[in-house]
C-alpha cells in the first residue's frame, strides 16, 4: 500500500484492450505495493465523445478528452501512457517528450525502424532533462519469467545453447474473420511477428541476457484478402492496399501483413534460437511458452500456466534428475511478497500492475526503466531482419546494430 503523496499524473491514450489492462495496473498499483509515487488516473484520450466519457467512467478515470494533444499540453499531466495501435505511437510519444512528459508506450515499439530510431533519440535527449521512457513489454514482469532471468544471471543454466519459443494464437482461422486494423500494414506495421513475435524477441533476450544477431525467416499470409469490419464506411477510408467486391458481393480488402513468421536466428552469445509466431495455430488461444537449454540445466515457461516454472538441474545426482516444477508464488519468488500467501496464484494482468510498479518506481527515483526505447528499438531491428529475410527467399541476415538514431 503506497504510503507516499507524491502523485504521478497519468494520461492514457487508447481504452480498449491494452487501455483497460493499463486501467486495471494503474487502479491496483497503489493498493498493492508501497511506492515513492502514486498514479494517478486523470485523464483518458479516445476519439469518440460518448465511448471514451463510458470508458472513462468504467475504467475509473478523473477526465477524459477526445484529442491526444489535450494530454501532452496540460501541465497536470506527469505520464502518458500510449496504448494505441502502432501507427500512432511515434507521433504520440514524440510529442510527448518533446513536452517533458515521461512516456509508458506499448509494444511494438513502433511499426518501422525509422520511427523507433527517431523515438529512441528522442528519449535519449529527454533524459537528460530527467524525463524517462519504457516500452510496454508485459511479460517480463511475470514472476516465473523474471526468475528465469535470475537463474541464467546466477549461472544456473551454465551456457546457454538453445532458445525455443513460440507464441501461437488461432483468432483469425475463420477466413470470414473482418480485416481489422492488426492485418494492415500502415496501421500495424507487420502481422504475427510484430504483435506476439516481438514478445518473444523480448522476452528470450530479456531471460538470456544475450541478442540475436542475424536470422533466416519464413513468412506467410495464409488468407490473402478478408471482408471489411462491420461499418467501414469505404475501401478507400479503411484499407491502405485497395479492396474489391467478392463472390457474394460483400467488399473485401488485401491483408497486407504476415499471418505467420517462422525464424532461425543466432544469439551473441553463441545460442542457436528458434521462433515461431502464429495466428492460424488452431486451438491455441495465447499460448507463448520458452524452453532454454545449457550446459548445467534447461528451464520452460508456459504463459498458460504462468504461476509455474519448469527447472532442470544437471549439477544434482543423476538418480534425483529430472523436470521439478516450481510453484512461483512464494514471497521470495520476484513481486510475489506484495500479493497473496503462498500458492494462491496469480494472472495475466498482474503483469501490467509489475510493469506500472516498476516505471513509478524508476520515474520517481530518476532511474531509467527498463525495456528502454533502445531495448525496444533493438526488438524492432530484429522484426526488420525478419522480415527482410523472408523477402529474399530466407537467406541469412544480419540484425542491424542500433546506430545514431535518424528523424522519421
Ligand atoms: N502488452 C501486450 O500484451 C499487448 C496486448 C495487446 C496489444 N498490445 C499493444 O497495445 C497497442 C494497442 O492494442 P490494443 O489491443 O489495445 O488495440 P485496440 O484496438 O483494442 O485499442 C486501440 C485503442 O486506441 C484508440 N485509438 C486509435 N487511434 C487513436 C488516436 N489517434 N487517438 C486516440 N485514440 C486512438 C482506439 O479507439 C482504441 O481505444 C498496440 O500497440 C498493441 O500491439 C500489447
């Protein structure tokens, strides 16, 4: 329970999805754990009047306004917090640190390479002037991935050799499925791989501690074109890539991002890694899991069974060797204290609240969060050479190293 008065004044862009994730985190922070800051939830920022007063009233928030330039112009405002799709997160976070505000922006960073340079410059002369930013990689905050962090940084793991991850979703299956703004590339940058593959970018590099260097990728949009959403009032003011009529009459639209990404890549400190990011994974609804092997042990996480983790420990007795589920919930176990006795378990959103605790804490105490901007910029390079590789008919491609960051 924060015992502070010192407040954070947070604006919120975006009241969907990641919007009431964040509410849910910036409502339950302050309760659970004892900070130098507490949020604040002043004012939330959706384009239409009646929806964003309703979710302003549902979410609990102090305000709310209609235009994301209200939040970067107020001076009481502390924070914004970008939870839009990624054709706006440049614009949004430029602007906002260009007004001093510290910025909390989801992930992917941004949906090109040029604009996370340019969001990561940005950041790196607002800091000067004590402003701090972070990109919103969630699941770095779960206790049982945090702990797997812990136990490569501790040698548990002696060398790391392999990285296996997948993250597999089945939402668009139904070819009848709407071309929704995550399958246009001018709205989302890319399709699977920057929207769940970035996930596991981040999380491997986060758990290893190492980088991938280069990749051969595989891509595929399984349904190239797809009926427009309900109430898209034309082609034209919907879909960047044209549209036209099918069979039934019904307008249609191109789906302009990948469905599937499918990658080898090497890490630098020596790990072969394989990944694999899917909407078309029948039956499985959100189901990332990360397997690691070393020299001295292998640990697996599943997010579906996030309280657990699963430990290999080759130093034991060879008789006594064998997977050993770990109920991550005990006090010691990272966040766990601030929650419930053990084995009462933990979910999805905690991860928010773990991620809000940790920008308040750094924000307050002018430490740089992390994923910083250049955390998220180097997961977008990665998503370039994906994407680069598969153009070019898979061949070997070196990750770009994150050089002096150019204008957008
Ligand atoms: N961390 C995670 O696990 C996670 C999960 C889902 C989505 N995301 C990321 O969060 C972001 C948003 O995704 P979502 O699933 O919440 O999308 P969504 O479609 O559910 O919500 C997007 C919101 O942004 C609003 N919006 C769009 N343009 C706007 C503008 N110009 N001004 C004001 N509001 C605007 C929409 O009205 C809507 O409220 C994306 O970058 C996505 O990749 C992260």
């Amino acid at each position: 329970m924060s015992t502070t008065d010192r407040e954070l004044r947070i604006g919120m862009v975006g009241y969907a999805f990641m919007g009431a994730a964040h509410s849910q985190a910036w409502r339950t922070v302050n309760r659970v754990f004892d900070l130098p800051a507490r949020a604040r939830m002043a004012l939330i920022c959706g384009r239409d009047t009646g929806k964003v007063a309703d979710a302003a009233d549902r979410l609990g928030w102090d305000a709310y306004t209609t235009d994301w330039r209200d939040l970067i112009n107020r001076d009481d405002i502390d924070v914004v917090d970008v939870c839009t799709p990624g054709d706006s997160h440049a614009e949004i976070a430029l602007a906002a640190l260009a007004a001093g505000k510290h910025v909390l922006c989801e992930k992917p960073l941004a949906n090109t390479v040029a604009e996370a340079r340019a969001m990561t410059a940005a950041a790196d002369t607002a800091r000067v002037a004590g402003v701090r930013s972070m990109c919103g990689f969630n699941y770095r905050r779960v206790p049982a991935v945090t702990m797997m962090r812990q136990l490569v940084a501790d040698g548990r793991l002696g060398v790391i050799r392999h990285v296996r991850a997948t993250y597999l979703q089945d939402w668009i299956v139904d070819p009848q499925f709407p071309l929704v703004w995550r399958l246009q590339k001018d709205r989302a940058g890319s399709g699977a791989l920057g929207d769940i593959g970035a996930h596991i970018i981040d999380l491997t590099q986060f758990v290893t501690g190492q980088r991938i260097t280069g990749v051969s990728a595989v891509t595929e949009t399984f349904v190239k074109e797809r009926p427009l959403p309900a109430g898209s009032s034309g082609l034209a003011a919907t879909v960047d890539g044209g549209g036209s009529v099918d069979g039934n009459g019904s307008a249609t639209g191109p789906v302009t991002v990948d469905d599937a990404a499918v990658f080898v890549a090497r890490l630098d400190g020596g790990a072969l890694a394989t990944y694999e990011a899917s909407r078309f994974a029948t039956g499985r609804k959100n189901a990332l899991r990360v397997e690691i092997n070393g020299s001295l042990g292998s640990v697996v996480f599943d997010l579906e069974r996030l309280n657990e983790l699963e430990f290999y420990d080759a130093t034991r007795p060879t008789v006594e060797q064998g997977f050993s589920r770990i109920l991550v919930t005990e006090g010691e176990h990272p966040y766990m204290s601030a929650w419930w006795p053990p084995g009462h378990i933990i979910g999805y959103e905690h991860s928010f609240t773990h991620q809000m605790r940790d920008f308040i804490e750094a924000v307050a105490t002018g430490a740089d969060p992390a994923p910083s901007f250049a955390d998220a910029l180097q997961v977008q390079l990665v998503l370039d050479a994906v994407t680069r590789s598969a153009e070019i008919g898979s061949s070997w491609t070196e990750v770009s190293p994150a050089l002096a960051a150019v204008a957008v």
